[in-house]
C-alpha cells in the first residue's frame, strides 16, 4: 500500500490524505476491485498545484544550476592555463 511505499504509518498517511481533503488536492473513493482499499486521486485543484510546484523546481533549479555551470567554467580555464 501507499504507506508502506513511501515507508510511512497508515496513520500519517491517513492524517495526509485528510489534510489533502480538506484543502480539496486530493479525495479518495472505495476501490471498486477490493472493497477494502481506497484509492487516491488528485482533484483539479491538486493537478494545478502540481504543475506550479514542478514549474517552481523547474526554474529554482535552473538559478541554482547557473552559478554552478559559471563555476565550472571558471574551474576548467584556471585548469587550461596553469596545466
């Protein structure tokens, strides 16, 4: 199960998926399959929310990425000049 993927208690994900709940990112629905599982599903507003964080790291990591490519730059002309 979920819990057991992300290394969690049934309890910390049950309070997660309440707190998803109630800021409606996520709902869960019986599992048609096995009446004894729920499955998580991610509402619109959840979707949108996730596409905003992956573009955040997205650029985030390219100002970070930046510094460290000029410093490399930097690195391999000292290394062509001193041999």
């Amino acid at each position: 199960g979920l819990a057991a993927d992300l290394n969690v208690s049934k309890p910390a994900i049950t309070r997660a998926l309440d707190r998803l709940g109630e800021f409606d990112l996520a709902r869960r629905k019986l599992d048609p399959m096995d009446r004894r599982s729920v499955l998580v599903q991610r509402t619109v507003g959840g979707a949108a929310l996730l596409r905003d964080l992956r573009q955040t790291m997205a650029e985030a990591q390219g100002q970070v990425a930046l510094p460290v490519d000029r410093v490399v730059a930097e690195f391999a002309e000292d290394m062509r000049r001193t041999g």
